[in-house]
C-alpha cells in the first residue's frame, strides 16, 4: 500500500498501471497460496467471452457454501478475468481471498464495447449467473464434493462491474427477466466504486448506451429514479452495500453520494457505505491476496455474512 499512498493522482487512467505493477511484487511472493485454491472454468454460453473461472473454499467451510460472483470494471471496453502477465494473478487473488473466506466465487468475462452495447454486457452478467443456478450439479462435481448454494448468491461489482449490476436489477425488461430465477435468490448486492451518473458535458463513453440521450436515460441514477417498484414495495430490491475507496476520483465521490442519497429516499431508511482506507479506485480489489489493505473486503464479508442468518 506504500506505493498507492506515494502516488497523489486519483484518475484512473492515470494509476491503473502503477496500481497493478505495485502489486506484482506481493502477489508473486502469494503465487502458491493463491493457486493453491481450487479453481475450474467453464462456458455459461457460446461467445469467446462467455466464460466464468469459479474458486472453491476449503472443504471445512462446508458442502453447500454460498456463492458470490464478481463483476469487473474496466469502462466498458476492457476487462477479463484473466489479466495478461505480468498480472495474471489480480483477479485470481480475488478469487482465491473470497473463497478461503468461505464463499465460492465466480469471476465472469462478458462482452466489451465496441462489439456490444446496452445492455448486452448486463445480460451476460445475467446469464453467467443464471448458468450455475441451472448447473449446480456440473460446478460442483468438478470440484471437491462441494456445491454451490443458489439460494444464497451475492454480487460484487466493482467500476462498471457496478453500473451492469445496477442495469440488470433496475433496467425493466431485465429486471423481469431475472424476477422468477434470480431475484429471490439474491441476499445482497455490493456496489464499490461505480459511476451512476454521467456528465454529459465532459464525459466521452456513450458508445456504450448509444448516444448521450440514451446514456441519461439509461444510467443507474435515472434507472433508479424511474424504477415505480421502489414506491410500491421499497424492498422488493436485495439488500444494498456500498463501497468507495478513501482516494476515488472525483466523478465517482460525486455520484456516489447522489446514489447514495437516491436509494435511501427510495427505501426510506440508511444505506450501509463503508470505505476503502487509503485506497485508490484500482488498488481495491488488486490488493486482495496481497496480505495489505484487506481491511474493507473483510467488512464487506461480514456484511454478506449476516444475510446468511
């Protein structure tokens, strides 16, 4: 973390390399425990991205642990769940953290812009999800006798990984795709660092949501203040925990906190936000695994945890 405090800049194009390179070191020194988790991969679909690695927790947690899929950022246009060398173990760590915390996780690939739009990504996000619910069997005889528990899901979505989550759970027509399969399964959403409202006076990435008209209209801000549901049944959406690391950029303190303020208007009650100390936007998740700056994943496990009483 010495190295994420050193470096004054907050923007991310400006410390996403830095960021991961500071890492290497200390995952590299983790590599054999990290790999030492078991970890299978396989297609919940047909494209080259429809592909999902699922980490196994220790047999001692139990047969039927609850499963906690995590959606990456990368702003749209970048992303996989495997990283090129030298930082092929980031998102691995991640799996590995959270699966010797007891959860099997699954760390999906979806879809980038400019091969697809809105709201493609969201429904591959869907479908990987959809994918294990279905195949329960087939996820768990590759591993060690041990078997998801789909009436137990959480997600995590970290950047845009948060704006896809936010898009499948408010979107209306994939909202009621997932009513019947998902929804009732789903005990919380965690959303770190995720940008819910745009600037469309500075901001260039609608190629995503097709034009800048349809980016206001399609944001996770808008959606959410235009999802009639929440009037008439104000928990009839999972349970919502929000991260932000103490260093985000602007944009993303910003619409954070209007988020924030939105969904606790909806609800009528406090939205529980925790914050990353002396994290930047990238080094959040990057550090878990690294044995520094552990500190916010573990609150966000006890968190999940509760869920499960």
């Amino acid at each position: 973390m010495d190295a994420v405090a050193k470096n004054p800049e907050t923007e991310v194009w400006k410390i996403v390399g830095p960021t991961h390179d500071a890492f290497v070191p200390l995952l590299e020194a983790r590599r054999a425990s990290i790999e030492k988790v078991e970890k299978k991969t396989f297609r919940y679909g047909t494209l080259p991205r429809q592909q999902a690695n699922v980490y196994y927790p220790p047999p001692s947690f139990g047969k039927k642990p609850p499963v906690l899929f995590f959606v990456y950022g990368g702003g749209f246009v970048t992303g996989a769940r495997i990283l090129p060398a030298p930082h092929s173990l980031i998102y691995a760590s991640l799996g590995a953290f959270f699966a010797q915390r007891g959860f099997l996780t699954v760390i999906a690939d979806y879809r980038l812009v400019p091969e697809v739009g809105y709201p493609a990504p969201a429904e591959d996000v869907r479908d990987a999800v959809v994918w294990v619910v279905d195949n329960v069997s087939t996820v768990g005889s590759a591993g060690i006798g041990i078997e998801p528990d789909t009436d137990a899901l959480f997600l995590l979505g970290h950047s845009v990984g948060a704006v896809y989550i936010v898009t499948l759970m408010l979107a209306r027509e994939l909202r009621l795709s997932i009513a019947g399969p998902l929804l009732p399964r789903i005990r919380g959403v965690v959303l770190s660092g995720g940008c819910y409202t745009y600037d469309l006076g500075t901001r260039l990435d609608f190629q995503y949501y097709g034009s800048r008209e349809k980016a206001a209209e399609r944001e996770p801000l808008q959606l959410l203040k235009d999802a009639q549901l929440l009037k008439d049944a104000p928990d009839n959406l999972p349970e919502v925990l929000l991260v932000q690391a103490e260093r985000e950029p602007d944009w993303a303190v910003s619409s954070g906190d209007k988020f924030k303020a939105a969904l606790e208007a909806r609800r009528g009650r406090e939205v529980k936000r925790i914050f990353g100390k002396g994290h930047n936007h990238i080094s959040m998740n990057v550090a878990l695994g690294s044995g520094e700056g552990v500190e916010w994943a573990e609150e966000a496990i006890e968190w999940m945890k509760e869920r499960l009483l």
